[in-house]
C-alpha cells in the first residue's frame, strides 16, 4: 500500500499527452471526407448549418475543458489520496481502469436520459436530425458536472496519470460510432463493443427506439442491464420535439430555459423536485398542461351558461 500523498504540481501535467488535441486534425480531415463522399453520392448526410453549429460547440467545449483543467484533476487528485489504496500505474491497471470507467460513462450516460436535470447537459449531443461524424462534436458546454459520476473510479485508487489517458481514450472512442458509412461489423464485435449500428439506435428519436443502447465503448453493459436494442430499419435522429435553430447558445441551452420556466410555475417543492429529476417529457409537465385546458374549458362552459 502506497499512503504517499500526491500534489498537483507533483504531477508535472504540462508533460502529459493530450490525446484528443493530437487527434482532432485526424477528426476533422475524416468529417470532411465524410461530407464530400456524401455530397459525392447526393446523401443528405450533412447541412452546412448544421455542421458549422457542431464544430463552434465542440472548440467552446475544448476551451472550457481548458479552463476548468485544474479543478478536474485537483478532483482527481484529492480521491486518489484519500483512497484506502493505491493501484499502480502498470498494463493491466489501465485496462482495469478503462473498463471501471466505461461502466461509470454507461450509469452517467443512462441517467442523463433518464432524469431531466442530467438531459438537460447531453441534449445537445442528440438535438440534429443529421447523423454524421460531426455529431461527436456536438457535446454540451455543462455536461463536465458529470464528474460526480466518476468519482468511485478516481476513489479506486488508480494513479491519476492512468485515470488520465483511460478517459480520453474513451472519448475519443466515440466519434467513429457516429457515421451511417459503417454497417454491421463482424457478430463478435457487435457482440461486446458499441458500434455505428448501435449508437445509430441510440440517437433516434423513434419510440420503440427510445432509451437504448447507452453504452459507451462496451455494448455488453447494455446487454447486462436490458437497455439493448439491435438496429432494424433506419433510425429517425434528432429528438422527440425536434428544434429548428442553429445557434449554438440555443442548441446547449435551450432545455435549461424550458427548466427553469417549468420551475417557476410548480405549485410544490414535490412538484419542483419532478420537474428536475423525472423523465424528460415526463407526466408532470404533460398534466399540469392537461389540468389547466380543462380548467380553460370549464370557465368557458360557465360563461356559456350565464349567457342563457
């Protein structure tokens, strides 16, 4: 058992590899690619908007995880030394590592789904009707409050440098499981690892396609927990109330604002709490709208009658 305590200048940060930097050229050459065999083959692949849009959410992300770099591994660091003990830095800790955290990115992805305060920071990533590399751009500028989810991992005790490069891997993981340009893989693939044909299903807007396939890197999360959907006919992306706009402060804000509406006209602090952690379009909203129609249409009954 390692008890050292780690500081942060200790980790010398300016000297580790920044994956996602180094790809992003990779990233962009490929999207762009992408958008001229589309053009190529006249597919409605990509909207110029759309695009444009995308790529001003993902650099605004890019600076805000610069901003914010410290406190996130000041976050990491303090659960590191307060581990009951430590995992070194070896091959198989970052494959041990990998795995907890893709277990973590399934929880955190399932229950921004799932409960509309955490919606409210990944709509972003599913507000286009377009489903094309770029869409991995397209990240919600207050999804990093998600930490929280990954605390367990970072309270594991693997050394901060692993946490580090399993997370980013991760990410970058995502962006070529969003292009319609991959088929099925080979049945063990599809079988273990989220695909292009899964992560399709789960950007659809389609009821019967609805909250499915959340996993990350390994589909078999979903296959453990009966969140699993195989692709069948091709999917209708974006969400279920589509939006028109292309304004980037829009696109990552505009389920906050109906939020917060939404709180200023609940009638009890129970009322208050379902509007932020029940289902997105949840009953709450939808009877309330009922009840004030039927409110409306009795009124106007009763005016009817005064007036015979």
């Amino acid at each position: 058992m390692n008890n050292q305590t780690l500081r942060l200048e200790d980790l010398n940060l300016e000297n580790w590899p920044n994956l996602i930097l180094w790809a992003a050229p990779i990233m962009f050459l490929l999207v762009f690619i992408e958008w001229g065999i589309s053009w190529y083959q006249k597919r409605d692949a990509y909207d110029a908007k759309d695009f444009f849009a995308a790529a001003s959410i993902g650099l605004v992300n890019v600076g805000i995880s610069a901003m914010i770099k410290l406190a996130t591994f000041g976050t990491a660091l303090f659960f590191y030394n307060i581990a009951p003990f430590k995992i070194p830095a070896t091959w198989w800790s970052f494959i041990v590592c990998f795995i907890a955290i893709d277990f973590a990115r399934y929880w955190a992805h399932r229950i921004a789904h799932e409960q509309r305060f955490w919606w409210a920071t990944h709509i972003t990533h599913h507000n286009s009707s377009k489903y094309n590399l770029s869409v991995s751009f397209r990240l919600g500028w207050t999804q990093h409050i998600k930490i929280v989810f990954f605390i367990p991992v970072m309270f594991m005790g693997f050394d901060p440098f692993v946490f580090f490069i399993c997370h980013q891997i991760a990410v970058l993981y995502q962006f070529w499981i969003h292009t319609e340009y991959i088929t099925k893989l080979h049945p063990v693939i599809e079988y273990i690892f989220t695909t292009p044909s899964h992560h399709r299903v789960h950007h659809a807007s389609d009821e019967h396609y609805l909250d499915k396939n959340y996993g990350s890197t390994f589909i078999i999360w979903d296959r453990m927990f009966g969140t699993f959907m195989p692709e069948a006919e091709r999917p209708t992306y974006g969400i279920t109330k589509p939006v028109t706009s292309y304004n980037p402060i829009y696109l990552v804000f505009h389920e906050w604002r109906d939020i917060f509406r939404d709180l200023r006209k609940a009638e009890s602090l129970k009322e208050g709490w379902l509007i932020l952690f029940d289902k997105p379009g949840a009953e709450i909203i939808a009877n309330r709208i009922k009840k004030n129609t039927e409110a409306q249409e009795v009124e106007e009954d009763e005016k009817m009658m005064e007036t015979y």
